[in-house]
C-alpha cells in the first residue's frame, strides 16, 4: 500500500511539472487572494470605498444571497439577484445597467463565495467594472 501511494505522488509531480497550466505546490489561499481575477486585477472593493459609492449613486449593488436573506435585509436599493437563481434573474435584474456601470455585489460571510461568483458572471456578461464588497451584509450593517 504505501508503495501505490508513493508511486501515484510521483506520477503526480511528474505530470504537474510537465503541464502548462502547473498547479503551484504553494498558494495563496486567503479570502483577499481569491478575489484576484485571472488577469491580475482585483475584485474586492473596501467598505470605505462602496459607501462613497453608495452615497454618491455610483453604483449599482447587487445581493448575491438568496430571495428569502435578501427579504430579511438588504443594502437600500440594492438588487437581488441570488447567485442559485442567476440564469432565471439575470435579464430582469440587470435592464436598464449599462456595461461601464459600476456594480458592486455582496454576500454575507468572508467565506461566502456567492459575490464573488456573481461578480465573475456579471464580467462574462459584459459588464466591465464588477467589484466584490467581501462579507457585505454584515460590514454594512457593522458601519
């Protein structure tokens, strides 16, 4: 047993050090790192940063939480648009946004990866300036 298990790590190191897409033996995983996208510009937007937003109208904000958190508390003006329902919503949640809007989505959670998700979809969507407030709901509320 412990031979299979050191020949299978082997053949692991092997294949990795060969791909062109190498998974790094050390990584980054910290919940500021995985709000890079994968051409190095970052997602996460400060508290301090989306309230200017917010009282200036700047911004469209989105909850990436379900229908039913959203209903219990939500950012004033805020859209729904649940992360599990996105392919349903996206169309009405999003009319009348233009591409170059500022959007900013949230959850709750510094776990929670719905935001960021959501944040990802909107970018594929054609929405250039997509911003992730990290554990949303509840720095809002804290603030």
């Amino acid at each position: 047993m412990p031979a299979i298990i050191l020949i299978a790590g082997l053949t692991g190191l092997f294949v990795n050090y060969f791909r062109a897409d190498t998974m790094p033996f050390k990584a980054d995983w910290s919940i500021k790192a995985h709000e890079i996208t994968a051409d190095g510009k970052r997602l996460d937007i400060s508290l301090v940063e989306a309230e200017k937003l917010f009282t200036e109208k700047r911004a469209v904000f989105f909850d990436a939480r379900s229908w039913e958190d959203y209903e219990n508390g939500h950012i004033s003006g805020a859209r729904s648009l649940p992360w599990h329902e996105v392919e349903q919503r996206f169309v009405e949640a999003t009319k009348n946004i233009s591409s170059d809007t500022t959007i900013i989505t949230y959850c709750d959670g510094e776990t929670c990866n719905l935001s960021h998700d959501l944040a990802i979809f909107l970018k594929d969507m054609g929405f250039s300036n997509v911003r992730v407030l990290v554990n949303g709901w509840t720095v809002w509320q804290e603030s």
